[in-house]
C-alpha cells in the first residue's frame, strides 16, 4: 500500500514513481522553486469553476460566485472572472486584489460584519454589483457613503436563518447564536428589510444567507431555502415587493480524507433550486435569481503542498515525530480545527506505506502538527511529503509567525509551470519594520 491520496483531479504518478499534478514531475517543481510549495492544479480549478456553473445553470436562472476567501491572488481571480463566475470578497484587501486583476466590478458581491467606511467608499468608487449589508450599524454607514459619492446602491441583506449545518463550531454561521447577519426568528430580519426599503441610496434587490462550511447534509439547504423561501412569501405579505434574487452561501464540502463523503454538485444545486421552486410554487411566488457562492469546494481539491522533510524523532513505543519545512504558518487548519489530511511522499510513490509517523510542523510550538498518525514509505530526509486538497484556507489563512516566510505559489497545467505568488523573502519580511534612530547603537545607560 502506497501513502493515500485523492483519485482522479490531475493526479498521476511517472516512471519515475514520482507524484505529477497537472503533467508537472513534483519532484521537478520542488528542485525549481523550492519548497514548501503551494501547487494549484489549473485544470481541476477551472473544471470545478465550471460544474458549479452548470449545475445550477440546469435548473433556472442562477449565478455561481467564488469565494474569495478561499484563495485569493491575482492569477486566481483572473481565472475567476475567465469563467464567468462572480465573486465574493470580505475585505478591502480582497476586493484590491480583485480589482487588480481586472475582475468586473459588476460580478463582485462585498461581505463582512464589519466592513469600514474607506470599504464601503471604495466598493462605491469601484462600482462593485452587490453589497451584502450584515447589519443596521452598516446600512447606516453605506446610506452615508452613497450620499457622500453620489450613488444609488444595490444590496443584498444578510439574514441569520436559524438553521444549523451539522459541521465544526466554528465555520457554523447560520445558527442564530451568530455574530452575522440580521436574525429572521426574531423579526429582526423583516425589520431590516423594511428599513432598506425605505432607503432612497439603496436599492435592495434580494436576500443572502449562509449556513456554514464544509457541509455534506444537502438536507441542511434544503431547510435553510425553505426557511429562505418563506421569507420571501412574509417580505411580500409585509410589503408588496418580490425581492428578486436569493443567495444561499456557499460551503459545500470536499473530500479531506478517507471517510469524507461530499455529495455530487448536482445534488446541491437540486436540493437549493427544486426545494425553493416546490415551495414557492405552493407560495404563488415568482423564482428569484439563485447565487450561491462556494470556495472550499472550487479551490480546496486544486491545491497541494509540498514540503522538504527535515529532522524527525523517535520515541520507542510512542511514536516517530516527522519534521517539515512548513507547518501552521501555510496551513493552521489542524492547530486550529484539528482538521485531518492526507499524504504521501512524493519522490517515492511505488514505495510501500509500512511506517506510521506524525508529522510536525518547524514552529516554536508544540500544537504545530500538520498530520498524526499517517502511513507512509518510512520518511527519510530530504524526501518531498505532499499534502492534499490544501487549495482552500491555506494560503489565505498563513502567517508569517516566528517570521517565516510564505511560500511561493506555482500553477500547473498541461505540463506547463508558472509562478503566481513569489516566495517571500527575508526582505520582505521585514518591509514594514522601522527602527528608530534612538535605538541604534548601544544602550544610553551603558554608553554613558
Ligand atoms: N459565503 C460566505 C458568506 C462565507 O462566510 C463563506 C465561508 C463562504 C461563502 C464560502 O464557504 P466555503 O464554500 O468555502 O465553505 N477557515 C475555515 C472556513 C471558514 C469559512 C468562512 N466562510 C476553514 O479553514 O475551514
């Protein structure tokens, strides 16, 4: 048995017994640029932009946007906009990155519980499509914004449905005890939708809801669009208008490790579009527009990381620990959610999986572990352990904590590699530093 690893994508192994990700010899990409190393797989990208899109497409009027959250640089949103999706972005600094890339404004959706005024102004100034307003502090800002610039404004209003995704505790957003969004169960919502009505710098086109992350329930949206679907029918009871667009986040899960489950696309976008189509039909409501705004699932089975294997430390009886060159400064997910992957040592593919090892990461921590209790061909140093399905939420997520640096970012495809995020350099690492002059030199108490 060899170390597992995900079937299909652009995954193979050569002659060689080398892992090959979108026709590249990994061993090649790791001699070149170094590692770690995020590899992003262009056909699995594209390919996973593309069954979204039509999946749903198959079912009425819809729109697929990116979360951008996910993976966000310039040649990720590039690829994004190719495709024809919109996209979701959460900050100024993804909605830049956006903008850099020569993103449509017009397709960009702006999120977040908090945005600032310098957000909202350049969101305003850029023309973005859809702000989704999270609360009345915002709706308040962005009246004054739209005055300010001079623009109407179309929004989409963020509702807490109360609906739980049976997922981890902290990518659950849709429950009501949520720091997002206006609350439907206690009127809060309907009240919002009533204010924003009334806003002349508004125009609101619709409502936006999501449940949470990493979901394999398609029951979970099926309920969260009736409740959604009912909304709707109250919004028109309440006020006369058929809010015309209806967006239901994003989270759909992907496959981490053996165990994992995810349901096909289709299934999705069956469990959204034919439960709101029966219950609004039962409503006497007309459809609206569905969106529907994935990022894990796009980004998360395109990416692989791969790391140089260092130092390691054998306990008798307790287990052999495995050093990388990378840990939770690319990938805090297992610090922070205990979240699990799968590996293999890339240089040596056909070589039977016949040790268990937990790999750590290079952090002056002892919580930086990146895998425990995997199987692979017993690693030696110098070998290249690659970790899969690292697309999404590791890079966004890395730091630069005991100042290492980031990665670099290679995109494969047809044999072809590319840089698209520079490894970062020591330089770098230090570009916003400033050293006062009264801190050169020796301490004053011993020079004087
Ligand atoms: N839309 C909204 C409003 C969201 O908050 C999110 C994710 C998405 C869409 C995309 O969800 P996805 O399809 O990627 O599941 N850092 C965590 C995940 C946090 C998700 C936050 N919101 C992790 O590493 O698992």
């Amino acid at each position: 048995m060899r170390g597992t690893m995900p079937r299909g994508a652009g995954i193979e192994v050569n002659q060689q017994g080398h892992l090959v990700v979108g026709g590249v010899d990994v061993v090649d990409l790791a001699r070149e640029y170094g590692t770690p190393l995020y590899v992003l797989d262009e056909g699995e990208f594209r390919k996973n932009c593309r069954v979204f899109r039509e999946v749903f497409a198959l079912y009425g009027d819809s729109q697929v946007i990116y979360a951008s959250k996910t993976l966000s640089c310039l040649a990720v949103c590039a690829m994004v906009a190719q495709e024809g999706l919109g996209l979701d972005v959460v900050s100024g600094g993804e909605l830049y990155t956006a903008l850099k890339a020569g993103f449509p404004p017009e397709r960009i959706f702006f999120h977040g519980n908090n945005k600032t005024d310098e957000e909202l102004a350049m969101a305003l100034q850029a023309g973005v499509g859809r702000i989704v307003v999270d609360n009345y502090f915002e709706m308040e800002r962005l009246r004054i914004a739209c005055q300010a610039a001079g623009r109407r404004q179309a929004v989409l209003l963020r509702i807490t449905p109360g609906v739980e995704a049976h997922t981890h505790e902290y990518v659950r957003t849709g429950q009501i005890d949520s720091k997002f969004g206006f609350t439907l169960p206690t009127g809060d919502a309907l009240q919002a939708v009533r204010e924003a009505l009334a806003a002349p710098e508004l125009e609101l086109t619709g409502l936006h809801c999501h449940i949470g992350s990493q979901i394999f329930e398609m029951e979970s949206y099926a309920h969260a669009t009736e409740v959604m679907a009912d909304f709707l029918a109250e919004v028109h009871a309440a006020t006369g208008v058929h809010l015309r667009e209806l967006n239901m986040g994003g989270g759909f899960g992907i496959r981490y490790v053996e165990g994992d489950t995810p349901d096909r696309p289709e299934r999705w976008a069956n469990a959204v579009m034919t439960t709101l189509r029966a219950r609004l039909d039962h409503l006497g409501l007309p459809m609206p527009k569905v969106i529907v705004e994935p990022g894990r699932a796009i980004a998360g089975p395109a990416g692989i990381t791969v790391y140089t294997v260092g130092s390691s430390k054998h306990i008798p009886g307790v287990r052999r620990y495995v050093a990388v060159d990378g840990g939770m400064t690319d990938n805090p997910r297992p610090a922070l959610y205990g979240s699990r992957y799968e590996a293999v040592i890339a240089n040596r593919m056909r070589e039977a999986a016949d040790e268990m090892v937990s790999v750590a990461g290079r952090c002056c921590e002892s919580g930086d572990m990146l895998l425990w209790d995997v199987r692979l061909p017993s690693p030696q140093a110098g070998d290249l352990l690659v970790t899969f399905a690292t697309g999404a939420y590791n890079y966004s997520m890395s730091s630069n904590y005991n100042r290492i640096p980031r990665p670099a970012m290679v995109l494969v495809g047809d044999g072809r590699a590319e840089l698209i995020v520079r490894r970062e350099s020591y330089e770098d690492l230090i570009r916003n530093d400033l050293l006062p002059e009264r801190l050169k030199g020796p301490c004053p108490a011993e020079s004087a």
